[in-house]
C-alpha cells in the first residue's frame, strides 16, 4: 500500500513492522534497528544473504553516541558537517545494535538522511531504522515508490515522498586510526571531505577482503534485461534495444532512447539513472539496454560503479 501518513507508518515501524520510505538518494526498506525480529523480516522481504549489513539511519547526531562505541570528536565534527546528507559512516558498535543488522560485525554504518519525510518517520517511531534499498537483492534501486511496489508488493506500508533527488546510494567510508577509507563511493567524495579536514585524515581507497558494507558485491543494482556498455558510438544496436544516452547531441538508432542529461551534467544522470533503467526494464518492447559511460570523476565515480556492477551478471555471460 502506498500513503503519505508518517503517523501510521510509525505505528508499523513500532509494531516491528515494514515500512519502504524516501530519502535523498533512494528509497529504504526500514525497520526498528534495535529488534532482531524486525531486522529479520527485511532479510526476507529482499531475500537478501544475512552476509551483507544493514545501514542504520538516524535522525539526531545525539544517536551516534548510544549506537558506537570510541568515536573520537574529529569524526564528530565530521558527521555535523555532512549529516544530513548522503554519507554512511562505518564505526565500532555498541552492544545496542544486534549482531543480525551488522552480520556479525563489530562495526555498524550509519547515516543521517537528508529528507524531511525520512527524519520525521525516524523521530516519530522512536527508534532507529535499519534500511537498506527497498528492492528485491540485487535488483534495479527504487527512486519512486511505484519503484517499490513493483519489487516488493507485500511490504506493510510505503510512505511515498515522490522522486529522490540524488539517485544513487549514500557513499560509505569506515574511519579507523585516522584513516578514512571509500567502501562505496556515492555524491559526497573523498575530495570532499579531504577539502573540508585538510591534513587531519590519511584517505585510502583500497577495497577491504571481507564485506564490510553494504553495495560491495560485484553483481548488483540489476535490471532484468541485459545490460551493456556502448563502446563504439558509431556501431548499431540489435532489434528491440533500448539506449540511454547522457547527451542530447548524441543521435543512436534504437527502439528507445531516454537522455539522463542534455549534456552530461554528472549531477543530472546520477539522479535520472535508476529512474531510466526502470522505464526500460517495463517497457515490453525493449529486449536488451546499452548505456553510456560517463567520466570517472566527482559523483561519476558512484555512477561507474553501480553500472559496472548492474552489467556484471551479464558481461559474463556473453
């Protein structure tokens, strides 16, 4: 059921209940952080491995300090300076959280959400939300809440709240000895918080061995037709195939085109991509996707990363 009542999604969140709400980058699947039985219906609902955390999302920074355990004021005066925002912090947890949301890790990723609609629902429930995408395990992230609907039907309630504005999931860095590490990368970018704390972390982007947090497989973020990269601007598409292009000034032969971008404006195609892949995944007519690349630079990075990883599946198979 889709609704706009923050009050009754409360109440369901209270009720250890399912509620798939809106933040800035896409829409959540949450549910009451601190209740093992509640945490193990969204493992469930998403058929999601009970290998891969669940980001906890809160809505005053007074939270951080009931949820970890050692964290210094530099990454304090971090947290006010990017919450809300798009911006997952892993830190040492405490004996609060359950070990089913962090998959039995000593560390929790948290983030402040930067949506009205988000912080309302989080305050009003009382309690923080574990909330990874509201998507079926590996499937397209929603950016509307027909996205929602259309993956997971059953869920108890989605509080619509329309279009995301960023598109792309929060970026997640871990901070340990001084060291702020990229596990995801997503708007906020490690220039970024090098430009706001010159000198005062060493910034690595070494993937850890083990999964840490989440986004971190190599297959992800998938549509169900196959999707492919467009190498050669000048070659053709097979009948039936859907394009989307980041630059109106590029003219293909396809069935469908949709431009994220009328000149690539990174901003603009992280936010219109999950939305592009969905109207090509439903539309009957198109039987496989080809894509643009963009620069990997700024929020591109976040952009490269979930289209290699929406590909994967099928680059392998071809």
């Amino acid at each position: 059921m889709i609704g706009k009542d923050i009050n009754k999604a409360a109440e369901i969140i209270k009720a250890d209940g399912l509620v798939a709400f809106p933040t800035e980058t896409v829409y959540g699947l949450g549910a009451n952080a601190l209740s093992p039985l509640a945490v193990a219906k969204i493992f469930a609902a998403k058929e999601r491995p009970n290998f891969d955390p669940l980001i906890v999302h809160i809505y005053d920074i007074a939270q951080v300090k009931e949820l970890t355990n050692n964290v210094d004021e530099k990454v304090y005066r971090l947290l006010e300076r990017f919450w809300p925002g798009p911006l997952t912090v892993v830190l040492p947890k405490s004996v609060l959280v359950p070990d089913l949301v962090t998959s039995d890790l000593p560390t929790v990723g948290l983030r402040m959400p930067d949506n009205p609609i988000a912080l309302e629902l989080i305050k009003k429930a009382n309690t923080p939300l574990a909330a990874p995408s509201a998507n079926k395990f590996g499937q397209l992230s929603p950016v509307d809440a027909p996205h929602v609907e259309k993956q997971l039907p059953d869920v108890d309630y989605i509080l619509a709240g329309g279009q995301t504005k960023v598109g792309v999931e929060s970026t997640i860095i871990s901070i340990e000895n001084d060291v702020c590490r990229l596990l995801r990368p997503g708007y906020i970018t490690l220039e970024d918080i090098e430009s706001a704390f010159p000198g005062q972390f060493r910034f690595e982007k070494s993937k850890p061995k083990h999964i840490v947090a989440p986004g971190l497989l190599k297959s992800h973020y998938s549509p169900k037709k196959p999707l492919y990269f467009i190498e050669n601007k000048e070659s053709g598409f097979p009948k039936n195939s859907g394009v989307i292009a980041h630059c109106k000034t590029n003219n293909y032969k396809a069935e469908r085109i949709i431009y994220t971008s009328e000149n690539t404006n990174k901003i603009e195609v992280a936010a219109r991509l999950f939305s592009s892949l969905h109207q090509m995944e439903e539309d009957s007519h198109i039987q496989q996707i080809f894509i643009e690349k963009v620069e990997e630079s700024g929020i591109g990075l976040a952009i490269m990363d979930r289209l290699r990883k929406a590909a994967f599946q099928y680059s392998q198979t071809d």
